[in-house]
C-alpha cells in the first residue's frame, strides 16, 4: 500500500460523510397547506403540526376536567413551530386538535381506522382524550409506565388509535411530560401506511445497531489476538455510545423483554459519563499524548478529574441537575479532543490522521443532536438520523485506526529485529576471535552461539562441540548456586566468580558475567555473556590466603590461651579470697580471747564471704549450663511485689540510694520462675552498683541516685523494670564488651579486670531463657538506663495494687504475718548423714520453735517414722544402707501420710523429676538457707498456734 493510499479514506466512508452533510441540510418530511380544519379524506399521513394548540403548564397540576370546565380553554394557543421543541422542560405540554371525518364523494368508508403518533420514544406520561359532544371523554394511554404489551399498538413512540364514522367530528387532548430533552412530532397516519413506516423504521435501526454489535465482535477478536489496550477502550466506548443511543431514541427497547426495566432513561447520565471516560482514555492511548503532546495529556488528565468526581456525585444530585452537568461536560470534550486529533495530526503524528477522521465524523451527528435537545436547531428526522450514521462512521474510523496502528508497529518491529541481527553480523569476528569465553542463548538458557575461547576452557576442542552439548551451559553457568536465569531476567545483569570442573576433570575458576539483551522495543530476546579464566589469580590468592590464615589461627590461639588464663586467675583469685576471708574468720572464732561481740561480728562477715563465694560459683555453673542449653525454668506463683520490694532493699543494704516510682496498678502475685527472676533483679542492681560513677570511692555512694521504674504492661503480660544511674564509663551499651564476649564458642573469653561482666551476660542469657529481654543504653546527659523485661503470667485470683497507699498497706499486712510465723510448732525428722549438715539443719529448726529429731540413714528414718508421728520429714537422697529414694518408697508403700522432702545440693532437672516421680512432696537445695526452709515448712505447720492460742495463717 502506497503512502497516498494510506492517508485517503476508504470509498465507503467517503459516501457516508458525504451522506451526513447532505442530510445535514435537508428535510424529510414537508407540511400540508393549512386548511381551516384538518378534514380527513384518503390521503395516508398527515403532518399535525399546522392544526395544534398548544399549552404549555409549569405547575404540572392542570388536569383533563379542569381543561373541560374551562369553556374558552384560554390556556391554549395555536402553534407557530414547525418542530415542537421544549428542549430540558419540567412543563406538561397539552395539544389540543379538533378532527373530522366530513361526509364527502372521496369518502367511501363509513367507518375508518386511524394511529395518532407522538412520534418521539417512551415518553413519562403520554395521555390522549377524545372528547364528545356532551364532554365525555375516552382516556388512552401509551407511555414508559405501560408495558409494551399492554398498549393497542406495539411501537417505542406512543400511538393511540382513533376510530371514525362518516361524518364524525372529534375534539383530542394529548398530555405530555419527560424527564429528557421533549421535540416530537404528531403525525396522523393510516394503519397501512403506519405499519410500512414502522417496518421501514426499525429496519433501519435494526441495520445501525447490528452493525455496530459486528464491529463491537470482531475488535474484541482482535484485541484477543493482538493484546493491545487501545482495543479495550475502543470497544467500551462504541458499546456505551450504542447503549447511550437505544435508550435515548428508544427504538429497540420494546424487543428486550424483561431487560426493558434496566434500560431506564434515568441511566442515561450513568452511561454518558462512562462514555466520554472511554474516549478520553482512548484519546490519551491511542495518540500517546503522554509521549508526543504532555500538554493535552495534562489537560485530558484534568478532565478524567472531573468526571471522576461527578461520575462520584451523580447519586446524590436530581435527574436534570445530572443532565446539565453532562452537556456541559460534552461541550468541553467536543471542543478538546478534536483540538487534539487536528493538533497530532498538524504535528507528524501518525496516529492522528484516522482519529481526526473518526473524530470529526461523530462529532457532527453528537454536536447537532445536542443542538436538537438544547432547541438550537429544529428537530427534524434528517438531523437525528445523523446521531446514528456519525457513530457507525466513527465505528468504522476507529477500527481502521487502531489496525493500520498495529501494522506500523509491526513492521518497526520487524525492522527492529533486522538491525539486532546486523548488529550481530558486524561484530561477528570479533565475537570468534576474542581471547575471552562468549556466548548467547535464548531467554531460557539454552545456547545460541559461542566462540572458540569458551568451549577451551569448559575442556572441549572447539565451540562446534560445545554446541552439540547445549545442556553444559546450564550446568557450568546457570545453576542456583552460579547464577539464577530468573533473577537475570528481572536484574538486566550479573557477575558471579566459582570454580567447576571442566570435561578434562580439570578444576577451573572463571569469572562470568551476563546481562538481557533488548530489541529496539525494549523486548528481552536474549542473554549474552563473557567468562574469563581466572584460575591463576586464584591460586595466587588461595596461596596468601592459606599464609594469613595460618598466621591468624596462631594469633587466634594465642590470644584464648591468654584470655582463659586470665580468666581462670581472675576466677581463682576471687574464689580464694572469699575462701582466706571465711577461713580467717572462722579460725577468729575458736580463739579463746576474742568476745562475744567480736565473735558476731566475725561470723556476719564470715556469712556475707560466703554467700558471695557460693554466688561466684552459682553464676559460673548457670553460664555453664546456659552455653549448654542445659538450664530449664518452671512456673510458680510467687509473691510478685515482696519480690521486687526484696531485691530493691537488698540494695539499699550495700549503700546504693534506689528511688523507686511504681507504675500503677500492679499485680501482688503472679506465675513466674522466682529463682531466675530474683536472680535477673539482684544481678542488674548489682550492675549498677559496681559501674556507678561514685562505686570506686564508698563515703561518696550515699549520694549517688539510681532512680527505679517498676511498671506492668497488662496488654502484653511483661513486667518492665527500668534503673537509670550515672555510669563511670563513658559509653556503657549492650555491645561485645558486656554481652557477646559470652556468646562466642568459648564462654570464658573475659579480661581479668571484667568482673561484672560474667554476671550481666548470665542475665542477658536469663532474660532470654524466661522469654524477656534485656537493653542497656547510654543517654547524651552522661545518664544510663537499663532495661529489663520479664514476661509473667496472671491467674485468675490475682489483685492487683492500684496506688501507693494499697501497697503499703500488702506490705504492712505481709510483715505482720512474717512476724506472727516466724515461730512454727511441730516435730520434723531429718535424715543426713553429714555431721556439719545435721547440726545446721537442726539449729535452723530449733530457731524457729520446731522439735528435731536427726537420723544418720534411710533405715533410721523408715524405723522412727514408723514409730513416732512427724509432721515433715527431710530426707537426704545420697546416704549409706539405705538411700533416700529406697526409704521413701518403703514409707509410701506402707501407706505413711506426712509430706517427705528431698535434701540434695544438685538442680538437674532429670535428678528432681525423679524425686516427684518417687514421691517426694518436693526439694530442699544444700545449703539450706532458712527462708527456704521456712517457706516450705510454713505450709505443713501453719494451722498450729502460736504462744497466745491464736492460728497461723
């Protein structure tokens, strides 16, 4: 096809603008000369306009009987339009007409048929009267409220029919009203006539609207073929202008049935706004505006603005309001979008000549209907039909458009792929000769084409045999682990360096990169890639690296070899003067000299060395289990307020001035492991204690503050505790010098000089355990926080402390009852076969107003249970002749009642499970500390009275 014949439109199209223009200017029907009264002879059409009257009723409410009443009907006037036209009215519009069947030679019948037509489609009320001599009057009626098959006669325009006898004389009335556009004219038709006029009609609309559902097909055929989106808006924009145009002229409707009710007039603004929509977005794909006119596409994006938000509106506003907006709206478009079809035209733009075609073709029909409802131009049967056949024109335009669209990009396409593969050819020796590997493939990896240098080194002789093994490609380059095909797909490129063995069982390390190749469309069409044999430098660089790596593992080895020793002194250094300091003062003891007073004083410090000693050796025992995963916890509910009000006094004891603020509420009890918890608290304070600012000098500590914030987060079951205290370090974070150097394979990699490090990396690693958390920050004003949080579990007994005053009102309530229990009455059997253990236990008993009776071994205790009536037993699992396990099983199989305890220094989980698996009412760890003891004997003995015959409770 030549270009001359590319910019002239089809034959066809030329006779159907052609067409549009001469019935542009032309009239189909003319009028008969005006008689003095409309006689009726046996002519087949009479054109009623020259013979009506016409009243036009703003208020809507002037009825059939009060136009009779009324003898002079001054309301009416004879008509001067030759085309009725109200335009958007909300007037009812009377006719009146007087019409006679005079007796007369032409006149043979003496009785005749005749249709009456309104001719304009499903009007809201079109009433007809025929009114006798005596003012009585026949009502028919042929208007949107009756179903098409209830009229007499089967026509979208309202047609009443009039039955005449020779010489009759009958005055009519027609009523009016719609919510559209009211032109219309009234013709008086013979049936004969009338049923060849209505068949002629609807055949040509039946022609209009199947044609239009044919190119409506056939494009979206099209687009299924082609995938192109300018095929979507197209075909929603001719099927909305169809359906605009069947409901607004309305011939059609009376053949679909049920679907009459969904195809109301009052859609039509709907339909209308969703139209210009499609052309719009049309417009905007079709002339790519947003690439080749930025300024329209600015505008045509404003105008989709605007009828976004009235398409949003429409709902909520009235019929005719809804109408306005639209033919205002329409006048816009019909102003823009050929400004833009002419403007991409006048410019190059290849797209622009058929849409200015199309455009300019149903813009003319749109314009004058417009200019019809809008009572510019006259109503006449020319001009509507133009509605039509612009459309169908337009229909045509488009789908020329939209084909010779898809040819032009084709054919670049194809042009495009030719320069790609010149483009190949005229690198073509260079690609064979390279010293490098190269290759390219198709989008799924599979091998193209490759040079010399990459069959060498994947061990082949030449790139022919490389080719007649395509499937290396994916083996050597594009396995998971290499290089991942997909993921170049979406990255454009990729370089990745390993080693393979090649075909000669020789191990090589390439270095490969690929990128997407793209066509002049930026369609992907292949993959391209270089791989350069880089075995050499990396043998080069595995030799040094081997040579560093040696020299580091010496360096390594030396520095944990220091850093265990240091550790192991620091460890053995701290063990050993706790141990001279508890020696030294038990040996002040035993001296004779020393007094009672000195004695005390010997033994408390002898008591706090102690703890400290079996503290050392808890924590490096729990560390030890933690790094082994060896530790578990359990859940208990504990007093959870004494707890924190415990650890928090244990504090204030070693001189630091804690000011708690308690967020309330808080829960008094709560489940939780009490050992882990207490521990985490103590170890923090003590955190805080040795890292203040004022630690290294004690007379000064009095004024350092370390503020406390207790707080319970019921949403997520935490307890948060919170320090903050000036540090003495500068920066003092959560970083590898407080936890990680804990967190390393080697657990023991700590300087000497760290002694507070092995206990907040023991909480760090608790916190986690009991499913907390633990943060250490340092604020800009020198301050630094600590952060603890613990979860914990409610019960459903649990109360809660809402201000101060309620717990200081627990905590007095919690030291009366300390203080009424802490004299206990009752006999308990102790079986411990070590000396220093017997006379500690038995003096912690004693102490608290308990009768001790001390055996040696199980059998004792199985003889003197047997015999006297205890009211707790203490039995201690590793003893001679009988063990605790054997005693305790002899004693519950004779049926013996008082609850049995375990005395044993070990806390494997495996070894207490066996004791509640042998019966055992629980254990007591070694040492026995007496709050231990006390608040598991308190529950056996709390119902015994106290020395004023009152109950414990």
């Amino acid at each position: 096809m030549t270009k001359n014949h590319q910019k002239t439109p089809p034959f066809g199209l030329q006779f159907l603008l052609v067409l549009m223009v001469f019935l542009c200017f032309s009239n189909s029907y003319g009028f008969n000369e005006k008689d003095p009264d409309l006689s009726l002879f046996n002519h087949d059409r009479y054109v009623l306009e020259p013979y009506l009257e016409i009243m036009e009723d703003p208020s809507n409410k002037i009825s059939i009987d009060d136009i009779l009443a009324d003898e002079g009907n001054a309301g009416f006037q004879e008509n001067e339009r030759a085309h009725i036209n109200y335009s958007f009215t909300t007037s009812t519009i009377w006719l009146r007409l007087d019409i006679d069947y005079p007796v007369h030679s032409s006149n043979k019948l003496a009785y005749r048929s005749w249709y009456l037509e309104i001719d304009r489609a499903y009007l809201d009320t079109c009433e007809l009267y025929i009114v006798d001599e005596n003012n009585q009057y026949q009502k028919l009626k042929a208007d949107i409220s009756m179903p098409q098959e209830a009229r007499d006669i089967n026509s979208p325009t309202s047609v009443f029919p009039i039955n005449l006898a020779l010489g009759d004389r009958k005055k009519i009335y027609v009523k009016i009203e719609t919510l559209n556009a009211l032109y219309f004219q009234v013709n008086l038709w013979r049936p004969e006539a009338f049923l060849q006029h209505a068949t002629l009609q609807q055949l040509s609309y039946g022609f209009f609207y199947g044609g239009m559902a044919i190119i409506i097909i056939y494009n979206l055929f099209l687009y299924v073929s082609t995938r192109d989106r300018n095929y979507i808006f197209y075909i929603s924009y001719m099927a909305s202008i169809t359906l605009l145009e069947f409901i607004e002229l309305g011939h059609g409707l009376h053949v679909t049935g049920v679907l009459q009710d969904y195809l109301h007039k009052k859609h039509i603004p709907s339909i209308g706004w969703f139209t210009w929509a499609s052309v719009l977005l049309f417009t905007m794909t079709y002339i790519e505006t947003k690439k080749n006119h930025p300024f329209f596409h600015f505008i045509i994006q404003r105008m989709l603005i605007i009828l976004t938000f009235n398409i949003l509106i429409d709902p909520f506003v009235s019929y005719q309001t809804s109408v306005f907006s639209l033919v205002f709206f329409s006048s816009l478009c019909l102003i823009l979008i050929p400004s833009v079809s002419l403007y991409s035209w006048l410019k190059g733009n290849p797209n622009g000549e058929y849409f200015t075609y199309a455009i300019f073709a149903s813009i003319t029909g749109i314009t004058l209907y417009c200019l019809v409802t809008m009572d510019i131009v006259p109503s006449s049967k020319a001009i509507i039909s133009l509605f039509s056949l612009g459309i169908m024109a337009e229909a045509l335009l488009f789908s020329f458009a939209i084909g010779n669209r898809i040819n032009r990009a084709r054919n670049e396409a194809m042009k495009a792929k030719q320069d790609t593969l010149d483009s190949f050819s005229r690198y073509q020796s260079l690609f064979e000769n390279a010293e490098e590997g190269m290759y390219q493939t198709d989008l799924k990896g599979s091998l193209l084409r490759s040079n010399d240098a990459l069959a060498r080194i994947l061990g082949l002789d030449n790139a022919k045999h490389l080719l007649a093994s395509p499937q290396l490609m994916g083996d050597y380059f594009f396995s998971t682990n290499k290089m991942d095909l997909n993921h170049l797909l979406e990255a454009e490129n990729q370089r990745s360096e390993f080693c393979f063995t090649n075909q000669q069982n020789k191990l090589k390390w390439i270095s490969h990169s690929a990128n997407l190749v793209r066509d002049a469309n930026q369609n992907p069409v292949a993959l391209e890639g270089i791989v350069i044999d880089i075995t050499d430098r990396k043998e080069r660089e595995a030799a040094q690296q081997a040579s560093l790596e040696e020299t580091y593992r010496k360096e390594l080895a030396a520095k944990e070899s220091t850093d265990t020793t240091n550790f192991l002194a620091n460890m053995s250094f701290r063990i050993r003067c706790s141990l001279n300091g508890i020696l030294g003062y038990a040996e002040v003891q035993t001296l004779g000299e020393v007094d009672n007073k000195d004695k005390r004083t010997s033994a408390i410090q002898g008591l706090q060395l102690s703890n400290q000693l079996l503290s050392l050796i808890n924590k490096i025992l729990d560390y030890s289990k933690l790094e082994a995963n060896k530790l578990d916890t359990e859940e208990l509910e504990i007093e959870l307020l004494t707890a924190i009000d415990n650890a928090l006094s244990q504090s204030r004891k070693k001189g630091c001035d804690i000011a708690c603020d308690y967020h309330y509420p808080l829960p008094v009890t709560a489940i939780s492991d009490p050992t882990r918890l207490n521990q985490c608290i103590t170890e923090i304070i003590e955190f805080v204690f040795e890292n203040s600012a004022n630690s290294s000098d004690l007379t000064k500590m009095e004024k350092q503050k370390v503020h406390a914030s207790i707080l319970f987060d019921k949403s997520m079951s935490t307890l948060n505790i919170a320090l903050r205290f000036k540090s003495a370090q500068q920066q003092l974070t959560s970083n590898d010098s407080l936890f990680n150097n804990f967190k390393k394979k080697n657990a023991w990699k700590i300087l000497a000089s760290q002694d507070t490090g092995l206990g907040i990396a023991l909480t760090d690693k608790l916190a986690k355990l009991l499913g907390g958390s633990l943060k250490i920050e340092s604020k800009t004003n020198g301050n630094t926080e600590i952060h603890l949080v613990v979860p914990t579990k409610l019960t459903e007994t649990t109360e809660f402390c809402d201000n101060q005053a309620a717990h200081k009102q627990y905590l007095s309530r919690l030291q009366d009852r300390k203080q009424k229990n802490a004299q206990l009455e009752g006999k308990v059997l102790v079986a411990e076969d070590n000396i220093v253990n017997q006379k500690l236990i038995g003096k912690l008993l004693t102490k608290m107003g308990l009768e001790a009776t001390i055996v040696e071994n199980g059998e004792e205790a199985v003889n003197h249970a047997s015999k006297f009536d205890y009211d707790v037993i203490l039995m201690d699992l590793n003893m001679p002749v009988m063990d605790g396990f054997e005693a305790t099983k002899t004693l519950l199989d004779n049926k013996y009642q008082a609850p049995i305890y375990a005395l044993t220094a070990e806390n494997d989980p495996t070894i207490l499970q066996n004791c509640i698996d042998a019966g055992f009412a629980g254990h007591l760890e070694k040492p026995i500390k007496r709050d231990q003891l006390m608040s598991t004997l308190k529950p056996h003995l709390e119902q015994k009275t106290d020395k004023n015959g009152d109950t414990n409770e």
